[in-house]
C-alpha cells in the first residue's frame, strides 16, 4: 500500500514536471513526427498532441502511429477559440509548435499563449514572407529571383503572416543549378536540425 502510495505520488511530480508541447500542421506532417521522435526520449519534454484543419492529410497517420493523438476543428472552430483552448488545456500545453499550418492564429489563441506560439518559414524572413509565401511557392520566388542563399527563419506568431519577432534562422546556399525542388530539399534538413533543438532551449 505505502509503495502504491509512493507510486501515485511520483506519477504527479512526474506530470507536473512534464512540459507539454501541442503542434498545429495541415498537411504531410514531417517536421511534426521529427520533432515527435526528438522528444520522444526527453523525461521533461514532450509532444501531448497534434491539432489540424484538414482530416485528410498524412500528419495524422505519421503521428498517431508514434502514439500521439490528433484532433481536427474547422477553420472557423480554430477562429472562434473556445474548443480549441478546450483541447490545449485538456492537454495542458506550455508551447504551440506550428509546422506547415495553413490557418491564421486567432485572436483568442494569441492571447491565452502570449509568446508561446511559433511557427518555422522556409526561407529567410523578411524576405519571401506574408500571404501566399507557402510551400514550393516560397522556394520556386527564391529561385526567380536569383538568390545565392536561402534558410529557415523560426519566430513568435502574431496577428500577421510571418512579422512576429525572430528567435533563430540559419542558411543554405542556392546554386544556379538549383531547381525549387532541390532547395526544398536543403531547406527541410534544415528544418529537421534545428526547429527541435530551438524548442528544447524555449523550454529549458
Ligand atoms: C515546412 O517547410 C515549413 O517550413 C512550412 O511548411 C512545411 C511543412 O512541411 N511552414 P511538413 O508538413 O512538416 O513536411
């Protein structure tokens, strides 16, 4: 009995210790099941659970087949808040991670998460950022317009497209010879490297 005692107790300290990171993604879900297997062995960090707009993208089977549960809320519902906060708390979430989510952040989101919410672009804020500055299209504008580097830029979320304050970017170069497709490549390994290692300095 004291030993079951002594367990329970432990299970709390344990819980209480534990940090709880949510991410929000919309489509194939890479970063988000690299940051999941970064973490998976952390005894104080961990991914709890992952939200998304769209039923029909790759992330939930990548996720769920690491064992952490995804959820879906219609645009409006990630818009609106409330059952959104609902699963955050339910999940006790200290940081949002958005990787590849295609909804803008609410109102209500950015306010209950003051400075913990951030989100990863494919290229080197300010430039090739704001509305539109997506996926391919991101890397198809560098190759137009001859750039000879490219990056990551990972920052705080605030009400506009990609303007929240930069915690950390790194670079890659782009070669005449590169196609969009070959600097996505250089890009997402990027993203791999250090997107987890930024959020384990946030919750430290
Ligand atoms: C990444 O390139 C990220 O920078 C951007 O969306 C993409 C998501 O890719 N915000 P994945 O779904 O993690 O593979």
């Amino acid at each position: 009995m004291e030993n079951c005692t002594f367990y329970i107790f432990l299970c709390i300290k344990i819980g209480e210790n534990m940090k709880n990171i949510a991410i929000f993604a919309s489509g194939t879900g890479t970063n988000a099941e690299n940051i999941i297997r970064y973490f998976s062995k952390n005894e104080t960090i961990r991914v709890s659970v992952v939200l998304s707009n769209n039923q029909k993208v790759e992330v939930h089977t990548r996720v769920n087949k690491l064992g952490v549960p995804s959820f879906v809320f219609s645009r409006e519902e990630f818009q609106e808040g409330k059952a959104v906060l609902k699963k955050l708390i339910e999940y006790n979430v200290d940081l949002i991670v958005l990787a590849g989510f295609m909804t803008k952040i609410s109102v209500p989101l950015l306010e209950a998460f003051p400075n913990k919410i951030i989100n990863i672009h494919p290229a080197l804020l300010p430039k090739f950022g704001g509305k539109g500055m997506y996926g391919i299209h991101v890397h198809e504008a560098v190759v137009a317009a001859g750039e000879k580097e490219t990056g990551i830029t990972i920052h705080y979320v605030n009400s506009y497209y990609d303007e929240g304050e930069i915690l950390f970017q790194a670079q890659c170069p782009v070669l005449s010879t590169d196609t969009p497709e070959d600097v996505a490549i250089k890009v997402h390994s990027l993203e791999y490297k250090y997107y987890p290692v930024v959020i384990e300095k946030l919750l430290q």
